[in-house]
C-alpha cells in the first residue's frame, strides 16, 4: 500500500489509495467496501491491511500477527449525523458488525484509543480532524457540504475534546473534474459563498468541493488544515466513482493516540 501516513500529536492518520491491495477488476486492489459488489473476503483481507499500515507494518501477506485497534465504520447516507464511539460501541465493533448494523452516520468522533474510525470515499473527501483528546472521521461531499457536515464534525469533536483541532483533507475530486449543474452551483454558492465556484479544464461551470471545506473549516475555526491536494478523477491512483461508476472505494482511518505517561 502507498498509502500516505501521517503521525501528528495525538493521532496516526492514513490515507489509502488502490495499490496494494487482493481485490480484482473494478476493485484493483485495495478497495475497502463491502457495499459495491466486491468479494467479501477480498475486502476483509485489504482491511486488515490496511489497519497494519496505519501501525507503520508494511510487511504485507506476512502474519503481522493480531492487532489491538479495531476497524470502526458507518453506513455512511451523504447526512450530518454523528455517532460518538465509546467503550461500548468498540466493543460491539471489535466482534465485527453486519453494514446494516453500522452507525447511519458521516462522522465518527472518539476518544478511545483502540477505535480505528474509518470514513470511505471516492470522490467525497474523506477528513480526520484531530483534537487534544480525542479524534474524528467525516465523509463529505456536495451533498454533506450542503447540509453542514463539517460543523457538524468539528462540534461533535469539541464536545468530547475542547480545544485546537488540526484537519487533514483526503484525495477529492477536484474542480478540474467536478462539473456541476448551474442552479446546484447557484444554492451551493449562496450557502458557502463564491468561492466554491470554479471551472473544469474543459471550462465547464464546476464545484470547488475542497474550497468548500476549507470554507466550512474555517468557519467552524478550524484554520490548521493539511490537504492532500489530489484529484481523485484526475489520478489513476484512486478510485473515482465520477470516472468509472463502477469502482471501489479507498478511505481515511483516524486512530486516536493518547501522549505517554513519562
Ligand atoms: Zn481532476
């Protein structure tokens, strides 16, 4: 996996992208869905993966042996709502859950260091925002823009962990391959300001989703935002569902690290 890791204070963030992973076809290689016709156990094998690559093992196939953290994902709806992962909510994930039995939220916030929050994507941003005590995983796009997923995200953030929080901002489609329809751009321009506006390189009216973000970010008071800066239709490294439809799905997974006792 060439995934991109990041290890700030407080937390171990990863990015994955489509490398490295047993998925075959549409799903080459790394897709960590099980919710767009993938083999299941294809899936369940990159998510293992994956979890040993936000530990910095990267001796893939090998027995890593058993890991501690636990994968914690939503059935994710394009909403607002938020679930906080506590002790208990762990516990239940770390047995393994059915989708449908999934919190039916965008965002994850948790102050429990064995939670892996994990938000999937491929064209939405995937964003970890980390506080002092606790971290946070959001799936926006357009349509959680428009409905204030990122305040949402970073209120639900503060309530467990007051204080600064640092926001990094996954692989998004960007305005070059985001064409977007007029009157869409129009509401989504009066909810966010002009800035979102932008043009594709055929110079189509477009969505700046990540401006829209950092718009968001910033109005929450979140200024301390670290974005990848790729686009997801533009890179063959990641999935794009804009591009190819029918596609997997790579993901951010925040893990929260709490400072050692000296
Ligand atoms: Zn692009």
């Amino acid at each position: 996996m060439t995934a991109v890791r990041s290890v700030v204070a407080g937390a171990t963030v990863l990015f994955t992208d489509r490398s490295g992973g047993v998925s075959e076809g549409w799903f080459a290689s790394a897709n960590l869905s099980t919710q767009v016709g993938d083999d299941p156990g294809a899936v369940a094998e990159n998510r293992r993966r994956a979890l040993a690559a936000l530990d910095g093992r990267h001796a893939l196939g090998s027995a890593a042996g058993e890991l501690r953290t636990v994968w914690v994902g939503a059935d994710q709806r394009h909403g607002n709502d938020v679930a906080v992962i506590d002790a208990a909510a762990v516990a239940l994930h770390r047995g393994g859950l059915a989708h449908e039995a999934l919190p039916a939220v965008d965002v994850l916030v948790t102050a429990c260091p064995d939670a892996v929050l994990v938000m999937l994507g491929a064209d939405c941003a995937p964003l970890a925002l980390i506080g002092d005590r606790a971290v946070g995983a959001a799936h926006v796009g357009w349509r959680g823009l428009a409905v204030g997923a990122v305040g949402a995200a970073v209120a639900a953030l503060r309530s467990i962990s007051p204080g600064s929080i640092r926001a990094l901002a996954g692989p998004t489609v960007g305005p070059c391959c985001y064409e977007f329809a007029v009157a869409d751009l129009n509401r989504m321009s009066e909810r966010l300001g002009p800035h979102v506006e932008a043009s594709t390189t055929r110079g189509r009216p477009a969505l700046d989703l990540p401006a829209g973000i950092r718009i968001e970010l910033a109005k929450a008071g979140v200024d301390d935002v670290i974005e990848l800066g790729v686009c997801t239709a533009c890179s063959p490294r990641y999935f794009s569902y804009r591009r190819d439809r029918t596609t997997g799905r790579h993901a951010v997974l925040v893990r929260h690290d709490p400072p050692v006792a000296q």
